[in-house]
C-alpha cells in the first residue's frame, strides 16, 4: 500500500497531469515610442522556434505563447529589438523570456520600448527599466 501511495505521489508531481488544464505563458511586446517609430522584433529560443519578423506601429503589441516543459528542460526565449529611421537603436534580449526549472502556469513577461530604453513587467508588476537603446553610428 505504502508503494502505491508513493508511485502517486511521484506521478503527480513529474507532471502526469493530462487532466490539469495549464494556460501558457505569455511574452509580450509593446510599442511605446514615439509616434511613427516602427518596433522591429526577431525572436528565437533554445528550442529552434524562430518567430517571423514583426514590425509593430505605435500602441501595437505581439504576443508570443510560451509552453514551460520543467523537469529540467528549460525554455529561454532570446530577441532582437530595433528601431530608428535606418533601425540604428538595437538592444538584444538575451533572456526575454526564461522557464522556470519546474512548469509555471500563466506568467507574462511584457518588454516595453520606449524612447529611453526597454521596460519590463512581469506579470502586470513593473519591474522599471531593464536596457538602454544600443546606438549604431552610420
């Protein structure tokens, strides 16, 4: 009995859930620059998803879902944020979105472009300024 108990509890918690409804993550971008400034966005993760490129207007947002695996597998989201008249202000995110070691359940993590840099929030919390704008001389 005792082994049976155990063999439960161990299935339960390494995820063997197919009846628990899980809502995916969400990595957000806004477009908070000026007015006519277009936001470029390339995405990547570690495993090989690759976003087309987005080109946002002011007010405009993109959403990517995000699935956490856990158990060790973490996904690491990674993007490439640009912007200018010859997109010469660049910042690369380099974890713009990190899985938890363990599976989470409806997290956000929301990159604000603004004129002075790269704001974040997570789950509709600001977390403040993140990045400054990278300026490309051409």
């Amino acid at each position: 009995m005792n082994y049976l108990i155990f063999m439960l509890v161990i299935a339960r918690c390494f995820g063997l859930n197919e009846g628990y409804a899980c809502d995916l993550n969400t990595l957000e971008f806004q477009n908070k620059l000026n007015p006519g400034s277009i936001l470029k966005v390339n995405c990547s993760s570690n495993t090989n998803i690759i976003e087309n490129l987005h080109e946002l207007k002011v007010n405009d947002i993109y959403q990517i879902p995000v699935k956490e695996f856990g158990l060790g597998n973490r996904i690491v989201w990674r993007c490439l944020l640009r912007y200018g008249d010859k997109v010469e202000n660049s910042q690369i995110l380099w974890h713009a979105y990190r899985g938890a070691s363990m599976y989470r359940c409806g997290e956000k993590r929301s990159w604000i472009a603004r004129v002075d840099g790269i704001y974040l929030e997570k789950n509709n919390k600001a977390n403040g300024l993140q990045h400054h704008w990278m300026i490309i001389k051409q």
